[in-house]
C-alpha cells in the first residue's frame, strides 16, 4: 500500500530514497511521486527529482501531472524543444488543462518572449476558476516588460485572493513607487489596513510612503504602528530612526537603531546610520566606533568606507583618510565614488598629479558630476596645464550644457592660456546663462576682472539684461 503523500509527506520521501539505494522497487501512488518530485525541485536537487520523474512515469505511463512536471523540469534545463514537443502529446489528450498554457508561458518568458507568454497565461485563466497562481505570473510577466500599471492590477488580483500574500503587496506598491504615484499608494494600503489593522508590512509600506512624501509626523505614526503589530520587527525599528534623523531628533533615533542591534544580529546598514547620528550629536568617538564596525561588518558597503574617509576628512586628518579610501580602492577599483574621494583628499594634501589621476579614473569609471568636472578642471588649473584643463571644462559642458559655473571658469581658463577670442564667446555664454554668477569669474579670475574688453562685454550684457 502507496503511503499518503499528504498525511505522510517525509515517509514517502524517505521510503523513495531508501528504494534507491537498494535493489528493491517500491509502487508509489502517483500523488506520492509529484509529493516526492516537488520537495526535490523546490530543493534544488534537480538529478533527485528527475530520477523520481522517470521511475514515476514507467509506473504511472498516463499521468498528465508526472509529465508536466517533465516538461517543467525540461523547461528549467533549457530545453525547450523537447518541453514543447511533450506539451503537444498531453495537449492531445487533454487540451483544456491550464497547466499546459502555463508552461508554454514559462518556456515562452525564458526566452524573454513576454508577451506571448501572457497571451498563453490570459487563455490560462479562461480555463480554471483557481486563478491566484496566474495572475501572480502575469504580474511578473508584465514587470518584465515594463508594464507597471497592469502588474500591479494582476497583483493587486493576488492580494484580494489572499490578505497575506505579502509578496504581491510588496509587488503592488513596488509598481506604485515606480510609477511616482504616492497618493495611490498610501490611498491602498489605507484601504488594506482597514480589513487588516494588525498588518506590521502594511504599516511599514505605508510609512515608507508617507517618508517618500516628507510627510515625516505621519511616517512616524505608520512604523509606531508597525512595532505595536510586531515588536520585533526591525524593518519598522530601521525606518523610524531614519525619520527621527530628517527632523534632527537623533538621540530618538539611536534608540531605534539600536533596537535593531538588540532583536537581530548587527547589520552594516544599522552601524552606518548609528555612527551618521553620534557624528551630528558631536560624539566623534563614538561615530569612529561605529564606522569602523561598519566596514568590519561589510567590507563591500562602500558607503560605510565613504562614511570613515569622509570622517576623517573633516577633522582634516587626510592622512587616515588616505588610509581608509585607498583600503576601499583595493577592495573595489571599479568604484568611482572611491576614485572621485581620493582626488579630493590627494587635492587636499596638495598631491596635484595624484589628483589628476584620481579623478581621471573617476570618470574612466563613470563618475560625471558636475562637481568632478569643475575640481578636474581645478586641479589641471594649479598644475599649469590649462589646455587639459579647458578640454576637461569642454567635456563637462557636454553632459551640463547649461552650467553657467563651467562657462565662467572655462572663459577664463582660456584668458590664462591666451584664447581670447573663445575667451570672450565663453563669457557670452555664461552671462547669458546666469548673469548673477558673475562674481564666480570674478572671484576666481580677478585678474581679469578689470580688463576693459572684460568690463565692456559685462556692462553691455547687463544692458541688454534691463
């Protein structure tokens, strides 16, 4: 007699295994042999569960469902030839089964064929009145072709089937965060709250919406209510100390991050924000502790190492802040950010031709702030280099073309290396852009402020401003 794979999932398990390592042969109901194969795949153990498949099929020949889980596991191996050619033999004999629509969507959608795999997932869904698994994979489907508005109708599908589905919530606000709609967000998770009052992911979803609207007051109320909900739940514990930390109340926001620490093991993330609010509070000691338990915890954080240098930098100890960002360098040399905060520091120690360098690489990498450009470009000035310097300004203007603080260094840029005629379409340009950043030029450039070309070209562009 087959064992019950429901009442006695582990026996049936352990039975078939003890079957393989012997010579015997074991009957298994073929309820028992897809128990069998969907604990192996849900496993990974795929070689397992395809060896349940095979000896499932030569006891069980006609069973649709030990098939279709061939075909999910061909599917999963990319053979998708095979798959299709047995989704024909199973449609012959049963051609309203909405298994086999799904697979050909999932063959369909691993070949990045998204659309024609919710075409099948919609013929799906006119063929059962189960229909929470479909609307799931359309939401998926429809993610992956940037569909945010009908993912989230499929989702919001799954959330009515299930209150508790938090997956499908979360996807629901996802594609409302997407598409920037706040309003709609906070208006459904109200909505949901009220047949859910005790929802911890509810509250702390609407919290995080209340946040991304500044509505800091309402934020904190939405992850008080989450605590109540659960007071273990760290996510509320995190987000609320963030909250505390935009309205200055940081002390209240240490509380909370510490909570975090208490309930669950220390993560990076919580001794970054511990250490940002011991720094605003003057407790410098106490910040270096806690960034340097930030990158002890998560030496891949590369905030946490901007965090350290950045500290450092400020106390204008660029030697250890050398130190730390030239660690992170070695640990990622792909980072810009990493490059870009060396080139200041370098600059900052006067180390120009290191500067250049680093901020060379920054760019190489990927870093075109406006900031990069004009510290370039500055860098290039002190050295002496100013036709680098120009070409630097030049490119930055590519990406800015309406930063009137790159015209006006880049106009005098070309009076020191003696251009004057692009000097004065330069200054044209940046006049025309932003007249009040004037005093940049002549703060900057001061010898070149009481040029008489220089003061004719101001004060007819001023005229011509009235």
């Amino acid at each position: 007699m087959a064992l019950d794979s429901n009442e006695y999932p582990d026996k049936s398990i352990s039975k078939f295994e003890s079957m393989l390592k012997t010579d015997d042969v074991y009957f298994f109901d073929a309820e028992d042999f897809e128990e069998i194969i969907h604990h192996y795949l849900n496993n990974g153990k795929i070689s397992l569960g395809k060896k349940a498949i095979q000896i499932g099929l030569e006891q069980h020949p006609n069973s649709l469902e030990l098939k279709l889980l061939q075909v999910e596991v061909l599917a999963f191996e990319d053979k998708f030839e095979a798959a299709e050619k047995l989704l024909d033999e199973i449609q012959n004999i049963d051609a309203h089964n909405e298994e086999i629509y799904i697979q050909r969507a999932n063959i369909h959608s691993k070949q990045d064929n998204h659309q024609e795999a919710v075409n099948l997932l919609l013929e799906a869904l006119q063929l059962t009145d189960d229909t929470f698994d479909i609307h799931s994979l359309l939401g998926m489907e429809y993610l992956f072709m940037d569909d945010y508005e009908r993912a989230k109708t499929s989702f919001m599908k799954c959330v009515e089937f299930d209150d508790s589905d938090y997956s499908s919530l979360y996807n629901v606000i996802y594609c409302f965060e997407f598409l920037e709609e706040f309003d709609g967000a906070i208006h459904y998770l109200n909505e949901y709250l009220e047949r859910n009052p005790y929802s911890e992911v509810a509250w702390h979803q609407l919290g995080k919406m209340y946040y991304a609207m500044d509505m800091f007051q309402e934020a904190l109320t939405a992850f008080d209510f989450a605590v109540i909900s659960d007071d273990t739940f760290i996510g509320a514990y995190f987000e609320k100390g963030k909250v505390l930390e935009k309205l200055g109340r940081y002390n209240e926001a240490i509380e909370n991050y510490e909570s975090t620490i208490s309930i669950e093991d220390p993560t990076s993330h919580a001794f970054l924000r511990l250490g940002k609010c011991h720094e605003k509070l003057g407790n410098y000691d106490l910040a270096k502790y806690y960034f340097y338990q930030t990158v002890h915890e998560d030496p891949l954080l590369d905030k946490g190492w901007l965090a350290i240098t950045d500290f450092h930098y400020k106390q204008k100890n660029y030697e250890k802040a050398l130190y730390y960002i030239n660690k992170a360098i070695n640990i990622d040399g792909e980072n810009a950010s990493y490059w870009k905060k060396a080139a200041k520091i370098y600059f900052a120690m006067n180390n120009l031709d290191e500067a250049d360098f680093g901020y060379k690489q920054a760019v190489d990498l990927g870093n075109y702030e406006l900031e990069t450009w004009k510290n370039w470009s500055e860098v290039l000035k002190q050295i002496g280099d100013f036709d680098s310097s120009i070409q630097v300004l030049v490119q930055g203007l590519e990406f800015y073309p309406d930063s009137a603080v790159l015209s006006y260094k880049l106009a005098g840029m070309y009076l020191k290396n003696n251009d004057v005629t692009e000097a004065k379409k330069i200054l044209v340009e940046a006049m025309e852009l932003d007249l009040t950043k004037l005093q940049l030029f002549d703060e900057e450039f001061p010898e070149f402020s009481e040029v008489k070309w220089v003061k004719a070209l101001v004060s007819k562009i001023k005229k011509t401003a009235k």
